[in-house]
C-alpha cells in the first residue's frame, strides 16, 4: 500500500502541494490526472524520497519515507519500478546495459539469461531486440520511452510508478503500454500510480482515478464515479477530452 498524508511541498514561495491524502491499496491501479504544473510527478517523487516534504508523510509496504534511513529507503527502492517523463537512461550505456542495471541482483543470472531477459521486456513493450546493442542517443525518443517502461519492471517490482508512461507515442505504442500496465496489475498483483494527462489512457488502466487540483486531491473514485460527478471542475476537464496542450486525443490521431 501507498499512502500519502497530509503532503505539503513548496518550492520557493510556490506552493504545490497543499495537503494531499491519498491512499493507493495493494494491488490497484491509480490514473492521477491534473492540469499541468499542479505538482502530480512531484507528488510521485515523494513515494521513493527523491523529494522531501515540507509537511506530511508518505508511507510504502508500511515505512515512512520521511524517516526512512538511508538503508531503508533503499529497501523501499529496490520494490519500486518508476517510470521517468524523459526515460532517463544512461547515455554512455547501450539499451542491454541499462536494463541490465535494473535486473535484481539476487536472480544471479548468466550474461546470457540476462540478453535473453532484456529481449523480452523489449518485446514487451514493442521494441524489437536488436535494439540491445544501441545506445539511447540513437533511438527516438518514443523508443528512450519505452526502453524507460522495460527497465521499470525489469526487476519485477511490486510496486511501479509510472511519470507520464504514453506522452510522445503514437497511438498503437500508447494502447501497447496500457496494455502491459493491465496486465502487471492482473498477473503480477502490481500496485501502480499512473501520472497521465491522457483522459483515455487513465480510464483505460485505471481501477480508480484521482484529479489534483490547486494542490490537492479534488475527487478520487472509479472511472464511473468520476465520469458521473457534477462536480464542475471536474466536468471541465473531463469535456475537454485531456489534462493538458501536450496531450493529443488518440481518436483525432488515428488511434
């Protein structure tokens, strides 16, 4: 489980967020929409202590990582699949490298099984295995994107948030990822955040859906709830078909 208590976090005189309560129960998928700049990756970031909150707490597998020892948080880490916005691979590494990296030491694996191993999490995420050898520089960056989704669950987390898992894919490598993040959740029992401004994508995978807003958690139901609400704010982003100008409707792509 993942829990987030009363989370303030403020960067300068800018508050971002402003007191959010949210809980995610073990083995669900939450979609967490919002406008842009309303703080979803930096309220993500706290779940694995990469930020610090000025107030508040956020619990995972029952450690507050606002505590948390550094052995601690590594612990936690090690638990974790995240999924960063820019892939954030390592450069001078090739594709079999950096998934590398993230196969759990404890398999104790052959170099082999470790190549046989990336290819299928390639396959996974629709990349074919002759990418192993390249480096991040020569791929697109829809490709770093999804290179970044493979090494998220290379070491089977049971736990993976995911930082705007489909912004910059076309519409078959989005329903591609969507797919898998279904799947991690009915095979694997995964426990997932998914940052999205995809209005398809989050009621796509999501078993309940959040909206931040003006820093905190404006409504929190399932897809059905949310899409019933009267609420205002939320009718307005739900009629405008996505949470943010960089966010393109699959339908008007092709999708």
């Amino acid at each position: 489980m993942i829990e987030f208590s009363n989370l303030h976090k403020a960067f300068g005189r800018e508050a971002v967020l402003r007191g959010v309560d949210l809980r995610v129960q073990e083995g669900e998928t939450l979609a967490l929409l919002g406008p842009s700049g309303t703080g979803k990756s930096v309220l993500l970031k706290h779940a694995i202590g990469l930020l610090a909150p000025d107030e508040g707490d956020v619990m995972v597998d029952g450690i507050s990582i606002a505590k948390a020892s550094e052995r601690e948080l590594r612990r936690v880490r090690k638990r974790v699949g995240y999924v960063f916005q820019n892939a954030a691979l390592f450069d001078s590494m090739t594709v079999l490298e950096n998934l590398w990296l993230a196969i759990d030491d404890d398999y104790r694996i052959t170099a082999g099984q470790c190549r046989a191993e990336a290819a299928t999490l390639l396959e996974r995420v629709n990349l074919d295995a002759g990418l192993l050898d390249v480096y991040p520089a020569e791929l697109s960056g829809g490709m770093r994107k999804r290179v970044g989704v493979a090494r998220a669950i290379a070491s089977r987390p049971r736990y993976v948030l995911y930082d705007e898992p489909t912004t910059g894919l076309d519409p078959i490598n989005a329903e591609k990822i969507d797919a898998l993040i279904v799947e991690l959740r009915r095979e694997l029992r995964v426990t997932s955040i998914v940052v999205t401004h995809d209005l398809e994508s989050a009621f796509t995978v999501g078993d309940r859906v959040a909206l931040l807003f003006d820093g905190r958690i404006h409504i929190s139901g399932t897809p059905s709830e949310v899409l019933a609400s009267d609420d205002a704010v939320v009718k307005r982003f739900v009629s405008r078909g996505r949470f943010g100008p960089e966010a393109p409707k699959r339908a008007a792509m092709g999708g």
